[in-house]
C-alpha cells in the first residue's frame, strides 16, 4: 500500500483500514506511510521486488478508486475501493502476484 500524501486524512484511513483487511485476510503487506515523494516509493517497491502495489491518494479517492498495479504484468487499473481486498486476495490465491 502505497499512500501519495501521508498528510491527507481520508488517505492514510483508508490506508489503515484495507491494511487491517488484508492482513486479516492472511495476506503479507507492507504499508509506505513515508513523507516522501511518489516516485521515490515506487521505486523502492520495485526493488525490493513488491508484487501487487495499492497507490492511495487524493485523486482516486475522489473518485472512489485505487490505483492497483501487478508487477508480474504491468496490468495498472483503477478499481473500486470496496473491490480492492478481494482483488489482491484474488491475484494472490490464483497466483498472479507472483507471475505465474
């Protein structure tokens, strides 16, 4: 989980909130909460080989998404924040977060 502007409120909620949900959903995740630029983060899940990233800001939340990207595929889609969960969930049980 990736959050853009760890200073915006309804940002760093969701980010607590879908973090609490997938690690009750048995799911390993790793929530960037840094004050730091965007690129910078992203750049770090990519080296340390991150393979679903959730980007959490002002703009999506806006308009009720998230930005949700595989590493095994490029695939970069919006989704819906109630979808989310069961997206990753999805990817993870099939097998498609590791590229498979």
């Amino acid at each position: 989980l990736t959050v853009v502007k760890v200073d915006h409120e309804e940002s760093m909620a969701v980010a607590e909130r879908l973090y609490g949900e997938l690690q009750a959903a048995g799911i390993d995740v790793l929530l960037d909460d840094r004050d730091g630029r965007p690129g910078v983060k992203f750049a770090d899940a990519e080296l340390v080989g991150i393979p679903l990233r959730i980007t959490i800001g002002p703009r999506g939340l806006d308009n009720g998404q998230l930005e949700y990207t595989s590493r095994a595929d490029g695939e970069k889609v919006d989704v819906p924040i109630d979808d989310v969960v069961a997206r990753v969930v999805d990817a993870v049980v099939t097998g498609r977060s590791a590229g498979r």
